[in-house]
C-alpha cells in the first residue's frame, strides 16, 4: 500500500483539473492505498457542501461521483 498526497489548488474555474484530480484520488483508493486531499487557494471554494455538484469536465464527468465516493470511504480532506 502506498500514500497519496492530492494537492488541489484550483475551482470551479477549471473544470477538468478539478474533475481529473478526484478521479485519480478515487482510483488510488480503489487500489488500497491511503489518499489525502488538500484543497487551497481556488479549491477551498469544493469545501462548501454542494459546491462539487456544478462541476462536469468536458469529457462529461462529473465531479460529484468521485467526490461522493471519497467522502463515503472516509478519505480526509484538508481545507
């Protein structure tokens, strides 16, 4: 099992960083490994229930799923 640090610093002005960077926090803990978020500067604005829900990248992600899914498994995050 490895450790992953996800550093988040942009919002909802970026869609597809947001979108992609909790995609690939959710993976990492499919995999068994320990995951951490950290959100500043832009991203601080994720923290505010229902904010992840406006965010879809283009490709037709959304952010709530992965978003959802590391709350539900207990994955910290850091404001």
């Amino acid at each position: 099992m490895s450790k992953f640090l996800f550093v988040l610093t942009r919002g909802l002005e970026d869609p597809t960083r947001v979108t992609r960077a909790l995609q690939l926090a959710k993976v990492a803990k499919e995999q068994g490994n320990e995951v951490n978020l950290f959100f500043t500067d832009d991203a601080v604005v994720l923290a505010k229930p229902g904010m992840v829900d406006q965010i879809k990248a283009p490709t037709g992600d959304e952010a709530k799923t992965y978003f959802e899914y590391l709350v539900e498994n207990q994955v910290p995050i850091y404001v």
